[in-house]
C-alpha cells in the first residue's frame, strides 16, 4: 500500500440481530479487504469478524436491536481495524482455560485476543464497542 497517500474511508453497515448477520458481516469484510487490496491475514481479520459479530447477537444486542460493523485502514496503511458496536451492557473478557475443554462456546474472544495484533472494549452510551487491530503485510 502506498503510505502517500490517504487511507480509503472507513466502511461499515448496520446488521439486525438475526442469524443471518454473522455470515453477510464475513462477506461485507472479506469484499472491503479485498477491495483494499488487503490479503495477507485477510483470513484471520474475517474469523475475528465473525467471532465479534457472534459475540454481539449471543450478548451485546438486545432483542429488536442489532450491530454496526466498521472497518478501516490504519492511517499508515499497514494494518485493519475493525469496530463492533452494540448496545448490550457488560465488558467482554477473555474466558479463563476450561481444563476439561468441555465447554462448547466461548471462545471467541480467545481466538480475537491469539489473532489481532491488538484489542480492547470502549465504553459508548448506550453499550461498548470490541475493536481488534491486525498488521497487514504491504503487497
């Protein structure tokens, strides 16, 4: 990516709290990526997508509400960050170890914290927003 010139705008889009939003946010993300010209880690950005998308219809998106997903290029354009804004309360944390591994769920903050580079939960009024950065490799 050229860092002379302006990072593309941020993009984003709002997603009601059904089951079907999980797989159209991996599509919308994988497109604006690859519009970005964005391929190395494309992989990982996508599944941490899809598990903060999870996350929010599961626990940050009240009944009859929904998610906004925004997606942007750092300022030097050399990495993602990815925003998910809900209005559910509470502070997602990563789960402790389950010994047994018995535990079906509850992962994907765990899988977020291992692929992104960094990420964090920021207060908003109503709700949060769990964001994650990746560094992309220049192509």
């Amino acid at each position: 990516m050229n860092n002379e010139t302006p990072p593309p705008s941020p993009r984003e889009r709002f997603y009601r709290r059904e089951r079907r939003s999980v797989p159209a946010a991996r599509a919308f993300a994988r497109e604006a990526l690859a519009d970005w010209g964005v391929r190395g880690r494309a992989d990982d950005v996508v599944l941490c997508v899809s598990e903060l998308a999870t996350n929010a219809l599961l626990h940050g998106a009240p009944p009859g509400r929904g998610f906004l997903l925004r997606l942007g290029l750092l300022p030097c354009g050399d990495g993602v960050r990815v925003e998910v804004h809900d209005s559910g309360g509470g502070a997602p944390a990563v789960p402790l170890a389950d010994p047994d591994g018995s535990d079906e769920g509850g992962r994907g903050l765990l899988l977020v914290s291992e692929l992104a580079d960094k990420w964090g939960v920021t207060e908003r009024e109503p709700g949060k927003v769990v964001w994650f950065e990746c560094g992309v490799p220049a192509d």
